[in-house]
C-alpha cells in the first residue's frame, strides 16, 4: 500500500516533496494497467490546487461517476445518459472536497445506475482486483473504480456512495478502508439518487485516519477524538446471519481478528441479535431501493430500457409491482425494526462482523452473460448481506482490512446505529493499530 494521505502531508510539511510531484506519481500509477480501466475519464490537465494549509493539500481524489462535476455529463455507468448535458456545479460532496485542497484527477467506473454489490457493468471494462496479480477478481461494487483508484495509489481519497455496502463491499474485497457515514450527515445533493432512503455519500482509503480526515471534509464537521484504550469499549459480535457461510479465508481472518482485539484488551461478548431474521419479511416486497429506484428511472426505461444493463433493468423494474401501502408499511416496519435494534444492542459501543462473507470471486464467474445470471446474483446477495443490515438501520460502518500478508483480502465491519459515526471511528483507530501487524 502507498503512503497514506496524513503521512504524505507531513511529507509536504516538512519539505521532502511537493502537491505537483505527488500528483504526478498519481497520474503515474493512474495510467498503470492495473488502475487504468478504474477511470472512465482521467482529466489530463488537472493542476494540484494551490492548497497551503487546507486539509487536503492539493493531493489526487477520484469521484465516482453518479456525482455531477461542473462541465461533464453524469452517466452513473450507464450508455443512456452519456449524451447528458454537462453538470452546471459541483455535487455538494465533490465541492467540499475542493474546498479543502482535493484535486479531482478523474471519474470513476461503477456498477450501472448504482445498483450491484459486484462490480461489474456490461458498458465499460471491469477494473480487476488489485490484490490478485494472477486471477483477474472482481473490485466490488457499485463504488468499484473509486477502490481501485485507491487501491493502486492513483487517488488518496475515492468518493463514492453506499446504499446497501457500495463503499465497504469494494473496500473489503479491495484491501482498503470504506466508512459508510450515518446518512444524513453529508448532502447527497448532486448525485444521481439510487435509494433517497438508504443512500449515503462517503469514501474509500487507505487508513483510518485517512477516512476520518475524508469523513470531516465531507461532512463539514470535526471528528470528537478519544484516547481511550479498546479495553474502555464494550463490543459484541453478533451471531444472526452475520456469520452465516463464511468461506474458509473470511471465517480464519475474522476469528483471528476477534482473538487479536481480545488479546489487546477488549471486552468482546458474542450475541444472537434475532431482529436481523426479521430483514427478510419487511423487505419482502422489494425493499427501498427497488421502488424508489423505479420511481426515478420509469420514464427513462420507457424510452431507453433496451441500453441498461439486464440485471440492473430486472432489479429496478421489481420496484413497478410495490403498491403504495406496502411501501407505507414498509417505512413502518422499518421504524419498528431500527427500535428493536437499538434495544437488543443496547450498553454496547459498536458490533464487529465480517464485512462480507467471501473474498473476491474471479470476474468471469460472474461477468456479463445470462448464462451467469445465477451465480452473479448468488454473489450479490452474499456481498450485500452483512452490509445492507446498517443502511437499513440508518447507521455507520468502517471496513478495514484484517487480512495476514500473502491472503485475499478480508473486512472487519465495525458498526453501530445512527450518529455513533465518531466511536465506530475511535474505535476503528485502535483496531487498526492492533491488526497492521498481520500484514508488516
């Protein structure tokens, strides 16, 4: 992994480089092999900001595709909104990160419209994982190139979106660090909306410290610190679903990573947490991102339905069938279900879990075809598993990476409820410094 944001700072700081050089090495590793098919567009002419003293002094970040950047189209992945006319601003996301010294250097691939935990898209070339040199694996989705970009040293900091796990899925499988904020701590203005409900705008990095930095950028709003020891927090794995048919890699890193927090100091109790059992039922008629979805895109699949990607059109079109009361209900039943949440892991200061029950399968098991429509959504449904249990708990996570040197990459979720972002983060920090060791 490159330097991280915070140490190439201090690096500006003292002297031992420059935001020009560095933003050239980042080009560098942009145009690589390995990152180049990450960007739908690299702006060639980009200049590092003039950025003395702002947060992210003028240093390469890359921008997810669904986000508007003044005077280029937003295509979201797709071909049907490729003519779309330029973006008059910024998204609120992309402005603030330019406020703060971010040099956007390019536009990155994505599942289209949003709407996979995959990573793959029919319409542009998939991005490989770049933790496999030999087998050409899937990056994860939606926010696959924004992890590439980071994974392979070409963007300090990938913006992205997470309505289900977009940003902790490709995160988890990539090696790298993803923090799904609580939602309504960043505007999602400017970007092109998947679910309004569950969608939250966030990114992906290469540290923890990176992802707070990125966190307080976007959400306009300092982080409140703690020094505390992880022995000062009560933590719980929760054993419903979330551990349900871990392969071989994920089940040792995660057992591992839990033996290793415990041998630190933290008080770590094992739970049931039953009201997950329940996800399936309240969703059982096609969830918030199927009808919302829908309601965005009916008049352009009337028009353009032929362009989408298959499997994106199917999973949008469920959302035609939800009446209104079933989607009533389902705004209840969510209330309800967040309620029973927050009572089962009441006294605890944030859950542990694998981030995904799988390391990254390779891309042609799952690449454009029908005659693989079955094992992509087998796939799908297991990467957005453990993930989509916070968005529909309107809560915060932060993947981070708890893999040994020399295995496939694995996710540790840290996570919580609704605005425990700053101790899913603190605690984050500890675990980190605990679990580097794995990889030095």
């Amino acid at each position: 992994m490159s330097p991280d944001l915070q140490a190439t700072r201090e690096r500006l700081r003292q002297g031992q480089t420059n935001a020009a050089a560095e933003l050239a090495r980042c080009f560098d590793a942009a145009r690589s092999p390995a990152a180049r098919p990450a960007f739908l567009s690299l702006d060639e002419t980009a200049g590092a900001a003039a950025a003395p003293g702002l947060p992210l002094s003028g240093l390469a970040v890359s921008v997810k595709d669904l986000f508007d950047v003044a005077g280029q189209p937003t295509a979201a992945g797709s071909l049907v909104l490729a003519d779309a006319a330029p973006a008059a601003t910024d998204a609120v996301a992309v402005a603030r990160l330019k406020a703060a010294g971010g040099t956007v250097i390019g536009r990155t691939h994505m599942t289209e419209f949003a709407f996979s935990g995959v990573g793959v898209n029919p319409h542009h070339t998939t991005p490989a994982n770049p933790a496999d040199a030999a087998v050409a694996r899937i990056p994860g989705g939606s926010s696959s190139g924004a992890a590439v970009s980071v994974a392979t040293g070409a963007a300090f900091i990938g913006l992205g979106s997470d309505t289900g796990g977009s940003i902790r899925i490709p995160a988890a499988l990539c090696g790298i660090v993803g923090f799904k904020s609580t939602a309504r701590l960043v505007p999602t203005g400017g970007a092109l909306p998947l679910s309004p409900t569950l969608d939250a705008v966030c990114a992906m990095t290469r540290s923890v410290r990176d992802a707070i930095l990125a966190h307080e950028v976007l959400a306009a709003r300092t982080m409140g610190r703690s020094a505390a020891p992880l022995s000062a927090y009560r933590l719980a794995v929760p054993r419903t679903q979330m551990l349900d048919q871990l392969d071989d890699t994920v089940a040792r890193a995660f057992h591992r990573a839990i033996e290793l927090l415990r041998a630190a100091g933290a008080r770590i109790d094992e739970i049931a947490l039953d009201p997950i059992r329940d996800l399936g039922a309240i969703q059982s008629t096609g969830g918030f991102a199927a009808a919302e979805s829908y309601a965005w895109h009916r008049e352009l699949l009337a028009r353009c339905g032929d362009g989408y990607d298959p499997r994106v059109r199917a999973r949008i079109e469920r959302g035609a069938g939800m009446k209104a009361y079933e989607y009533i209900d389902l705004c209840a039943a969510r209330g309800r279900w967040i309620a029973a949440v927050a009572s089962a892991t009441q006294g605890y200061d944030a859950l542990l879990s694998p981030t995904v029950p799988i390391v990254a399968p390779p891309i042609a098991q799952v690449a454009p075809g029908t005659e693989r429509d079955e094992e992509f959504f087998r796939v799908n449904a297991l990467l957005l598993r453990n993930p989509s249990v916070v968005n529909m708990l309107d809560g915060c996570a932060l993947s981070l990476p708890c893999h040994a040197a020399g295995e496939l990459p694995v996710g540790l979720m840290v996570w919580h409820g609704a605005l425990r972002d700053d101790t899913v983060l603190n605690i984050g920090l500890q675990a980190e410094a605990v679990l580097a060791s794995l990889r030095a």
